[in-house]
C-alpha cells in the first residue's frame, strides 16, 4: 500500500500516507473496525518521523475516514456508499491527471493520449 511513497514530492508524505490509506478504504481494501498499523509500526516500516504519520492519521479523521481512540488505536469508520463513490471518483481524478502530466513530460499530444488511452480501453496489446 506505501510502496511507492516519494519522499522528493511537492506532495508531503502525510499527505500521500492519507491518499493510500483513504483510497485503500473507498475500494474496500480496508473496511469499517479495522485497525491501522500502529504509528510508530508504520513510522518504523516507512522509516519516517512518526509526526508525519501522526499527520495522517489526524487528517483522515477530520474528514470522517477514520477514528482515533486514545490509547486504543486508530479505525477505520463506516462510511456510506456515496462517500465511497465519491471518494473512488476523486482517487481516478488524481491518477487521470498523474497520468496526463507524465504523459505531457514524454511530450504528447492530446491525439497520442486519446488514442492511448481508447487502444489501452479496447483491451489492446
């Protein structure tokens, strides 16, 4: 789920922590009760400050993914389906556009993309 965290992104780590984790609920990956790693376990597995995992863990729970519990833990909340769906939606944004600027770094058109994107839709190989 954090394999691909970059350390040399615009994008702070607790703030990629928080995408993974948000997205890994919205897809079912992680459902209501479970319990997130400890902070320190995932500061020590991602070798990083265990505040930046504090971060995260915070801002998940203000926007309603999570709970935490002095003492007990930090869970995962129930969420309804249409804040599922709307959170899978803003998750395929972020990857479309992800994709979109790389492309753009490999210097495509708009054409090349399109037909990229419908040869990869159609199943092609």
């Amino acid at each position: 789920m954090f394999a691909d965290l970059d350390t040399k992104s615009a994008v702070p780590l607790y703030e990629q922590i928080a995408v993974r984790l948000k997205t890994a609920v919205a897809t079912g990956e992680l459902r209501p009760t479970d319990a997130l790693p400890s902070v320190r376990q995932l500061a020590g597995r991602l070798r990083i400050n265990p505040a930046t995992v504090v971060q995260a863990y915070r801002s998940l729970e203000t926007e309603g993914f999570v709970e935490i519990r002095q003492g007990a833990g930090t869970y995962v909340r129930a969420m309804q389906g249409e804040a599922r769906a709307r959170e899978r939606t803003t998750q395929a944004r972020r990857l479309l556009r992800q994709m979109l600027a790389g492309a753009a770094r490999l210097g495509l058109s708009r054409q090349e993309i399109k037909d990229a994107l419908r040869h990869e839709l159609e199943g092609g190989a």
